[in-house]
C-alpha cells in the first residue's frame, strides 16, 4: 500500500469531471463550453478546453465508426462498389488507429495570458463552425443512408416501387458523402453536396485542434513564465501505463487484483493512484483506478479511457504540490497528426478514382 503523501481531504473535480463525463452528454457539453467561451473568454474554463474536445473528437470517431461499417455493410452488397468498400475501410482504420487529439493539460495562470487567450477564442469558434458543418454533413449522409436501406428492403420484398436507377444514383451520392470531391457531377442532388463530407470534415477537425495546441508552444520556450512542462515526464508515464495495458490485453499480465476494503472514500484512492504513479509502479495504479471505479462507477471513467483518467489525477495532484510554478503538459503524438493528415488526404484521392461517377 503507497505511503501517502498529498491530503486526503484533496479531491481535484474540475477536470477529472471533464474526463469522466459520460460519452452521451460530451456533445451537450463542448457546445455549452465552446458558446460560454466565444460570448466571454476566461482562463479558468479554458483550460478545459484540451480535455473536452479531446473527449469529443474520440466520440466523433467511435460513431463515425459504426456508421462506416453500417454504410460499408449496405454498398458491399454491389460488386461494383467493392473497391470503394475496402478503401473506406482502410481509411477508417487509420482514422481510428492514428488519428487523436493531443492531450493536453495547462495550468490556469498559462492560459491567462491576453494575446494566448484571443488566439484561444478565435480557434474555438474555428473549431464550433467546423463541429457544425461535420454534424449537417452527417445529417445527410444518415439520411442518403436510410433512403438505401429503405430501397434495399423493397428489393428484398419483390415490391415495384424499387428503382434501380434511383439505387444506384443513391450508392454512389453515399460514397460522396463519405469523402470529399471538387469536380463537376451532372446529377444536381449529388453536386449539392460536393465540397465536404465526412471524413474530410473529422481530419479538419483535427488540424483546428492542432491550431490550440501550437497556440501553447511558444508559452512552453519562455523563460519568463515560470513554466514548468512536464511533457517529457508525462510521456514516459504514459508510454508505461500503455505499455502495461498492452500485456494485460495480450495476457503477458494477470488482471489486477480489485481492492475494495483499503479505499473507504475517493479521496485515498486518488492519493493512491497518485503515488503509485509518482513511484512508476504502473500496475497499482491501474489496480487503485479499478478498485476505485468499482466503488463509484460515475467517477473514475470507464475501461475505455483509463489512461487520461490516470494522467489527470496526475497533473491535478503535481498541481497541488507545486503552487509556485505553472505546469504544463503537451503529450505529442507519433507520427505528428500533420502527417496522418496528409495521408489520409491521399487515401481520399485513391476513393475518389474507385468510385465510378454513373452505374
């Protein structure tokens, strides 16, 4: 058992509510937060910001998902569609595989800075304005969607009111939904909606997020600040937490051992956790972050997203005990998403000469 050494009495809330927010309330909650900060920007909420649209991105991506296969299942059952079929797979594999938002944690007095925080509030509604145009492109895809499900049944059924024509004029205004096109198409209801779709939509999300990111840096290099970045630190913990979930999924570990009667509140098991993760004994944090969750199930996340639950408790508990300096933490991924970007772009250009324009 870890020798505790921050007050029990310490429970950090603020953003261990963002991380552990259930997934049905994330979209409500990035709108609220996105609208409080564009009407008046304040530090305090700011912060905030990293770990809520880190949340969100990751939602967009399971959901995006689960219609890509959905869409994917549908299309496949037309020979000539089955190359577009496998490039949207593949794309979406590396979407969900590589592409995220950098975590990101900051320190209140950072993001006090005007000029960082006018940066800040221009990329938010940068950031909204794209969220908006995703979920009306999303709305039209569902429904280009649903009209080929509803023409596949009548197929199905033998039923006369099934088109081929329009089945087919619906297939191919689907894939266009999927990626982005800029070329003259002569069917109208397939050119209104030419210019973004859905996975370009997701990869410009992710480039507006990088813009908040790289509104941090030269913050990070100033001497003047204060600031103390604890990115190389953070990476190493993190490399070690994923490291040891690795092994637990593989079987290399046994599963830790759930520990209830050593946890009378939350605030020891957030003591714990901290100091499992202060001495690099991965495994008990793990361990403590379970046994926790086990006790109070609203509170410490889910098995999905363990990891920034752990490296949040983290950095709220490194903030208590290091009042005098401004903490940051910039986890970058590798490869840069810059670079996932650009490949994913490419991997649009190949969907697009798969996808015949007529049937």
């Amino acid at each position: 058992m870890p020798d505790l050494g921050v007050s029990q009495n310490y429970h950090p809330t603020r953003l261990l509510h963002v991380i552990t927010m259930n997934n049905e309330y994330i979209e409500d909650a990035w709108q609220t937060h996105s609208r409080n900060l564009i009407d008046e920007i304040n530090p305090a909420d700011s912060v905030k910001t990293f770990l809520l649209f880190r949340r969100l991105f990751k939602e967009i991506r399971r959901r995006l998902s689960i219609f890509v296969h959905e869409t994917c299942h549908c299309l496949s059952m037309d020979n000539r569609f089955r190359q577009t079929v496998s490039q949207f797979v593949h794309m979406l594999n590396i979407l969900m595989e590589n592409l995220d938002c950098t975590l990101v944690f900051v320190d209140e007095n950072i993001m006090s800075i005007n000029q960082l925080l006018i940066k800040h509030r221009l990329i938010i509604s940068e950031l909204n304005e794209n969220y908006g145009n995703y979920m009306s492109k999303k709305a039209l895809a569902i429904d280009c969607l649903d009209s080929i499900k509803a023409n596949l049944k009548l197929q199905s059924l033998g039923e006369r009111g099934y088109d081929k024509f329009v089945s087919n004029e619906q297939k191919i205004h689907m894939c266009k939904h999927l990626y982005s096109k800029s070329c003259k198409i002569i069917r109208v209801k397939i050119a209104r909606h030419i210019h973004t779709y859905l996975f370009f939509q997701v990869i410009t999300l992710a480039e507006s997020y990088s813009k908040l990111v790289h509104n941090l840096l030269p913050v990070a290099r100033d001497s003047t600040m204060n600031v103390r970045n604890l990115s190389a630190e953070f990476t190493l913990t993190f490399k070690g937490l994923n490291d040891f979930l690795s092994d637990l999924r593989s079987g290399k570990e046994d599963q830790p051992t759930i520990e209830k009667n050593n946890l009378p509140n939350r605030d020891t098991a957030i003591a714990y956790i901290f100091q499992c993760l202060h001495s690099n004994t991965y495994s008990n944090a793990i361990k403590y972050l379970r046994s926790a969750r086990s006790l109070w199930p609203d509170d410490f996340g889910d098995e999905h997203n363990e990891i920034d639950v752990v490296l949040t408790i983290f950095y709220e508990s490194l903030k208590r005990t290091h009042t005098a300096t401004n903490l940051l933490v910039i986890l970058h991924q590798n490869p840069p998403v810059a670079d996932i970007c650009h490949r994913l772009y490419d991997l649009n250009l190949k969907i697009l000469s798969s996808t015949p324009d007529s049937l």
